[in-house]
C-alpha cells in the first residue's frame, strides 16, 4: 500500500513529520515543491490602498449576503 508523509529537506537530510506505518524498508520517490516566500513582495508592502469609489458604495448593499430565512 502507498503512503505519502509530509517532510522536509534540510541540510542535505529529509526529515519526516511522522513514522510510517508497517514500513521498515522501502523504495521512495521525494518530489521537491516549490517553496512559499517568506516575505511579502514589496509591491504589497508598499501598497497604499485605494480611495473609496463613489459607483463601489452605490452597490455596497447588493454585495451584502441575503438574509437568513427563519423557519
């Protein structure tokens, strides 16, 4: 049966986030993701917003989710 564990490689080792189960030996395919950066790009940081738009507030309301029914 296959299993697939969370890891991580570091240093040269993969470290594993849990012992397999049943597994004492075994042949493995390590598929490496992309990484997530681990700042916000600058663009976001530097992002000063937006002033409010008049046409955005005059559907404010119709963005709102219905109401709950009662029943």
């Amino acid at each position: 049966m296959l299993q697939t564990i969370l890891g991580i490689y570091k240093n040269g080792k993969i470290e594993l986030s849990q012992t397999p189960q049943g597994i004492t030996e075994s042949s493995v395919f390590v598929t490496f993701l992309p990484t997530k950066p681990t700042t916000w790009p600058e663009i976001i940081i530097n992002h000063q917003g937006i002033a409010d738009n008049i046409i955005f507030e005059s559907y404010r309301d119709e963005l709102l989710p219905p109401p709950e029914i009662e029943l």
